[in-house]
C-alpha cells in the first residue's frame, strides 16, 4: 500500500503526470469489471463445491471444499497467462 501511495509523487513531474492520471483512470474503471470477475468466481466454485460434494477424487480435480473449488476455478487463468508468457519470450 506505501509503494501504491508512491505515484502520487509522480503527478508532480511533466513526464510522469499523464501516465500516473491513466494509471487511476484505468483502474477505477475496470474496479466493476473485477468485481463482476470475482463474484462469477465465487459462484463458480460453489456450485462446483456442492456438485462435486458426493463423487470421488478423480483426474486431479479437487472439489471438497471451497478453497480448494476456488483454487480449481482459478487455475485456468493462470494456464492462459503462462502460455502466454511463454509464447512472449
């Protein structure tokens, strides 16, 4: 949270300024878009969660509480940004 209050020093400086302005304007516009990404996390975890509550641990797939669904519904994403930082090398 200090280094986040950082760019604030950078407002002050020509070059930096605009870029610093950007950094906020963009991020407090995709603030709704996060959370619409969180919340369709969430359900997606719980609904595996509760489907996956009576079947037995199979193909790596591990569903047995809601840490672990969250995990398991997030590990795509983190699929997609390796692949892509390994075709970016």
């Amino acid at each position: 949270m200090i280094y986040f209050k950082l760019f604030f020093y950078g407002m002050g400086f020509e070059g930096t300024g605009p870029m610093v302005q950007m950094v906020f304007t963009i991020g407090w516009a995709i603030k709704g878009w996060a959370v619409l990404l969180f919340l369709v996390m969430v359900s997606f975890a719980s609904s595996l969660m509760v489907l996956y509550q009576y079947t037995p641990y199979a193909l790596n797939e591990n569903y047995t509480n809601f840490g672990y669904s969250l995990l398991m519904v997030g590990a795509p994403f983190r699929y997609v940004s390796s692949c892509i930082d390994d075709h970016s090398t």
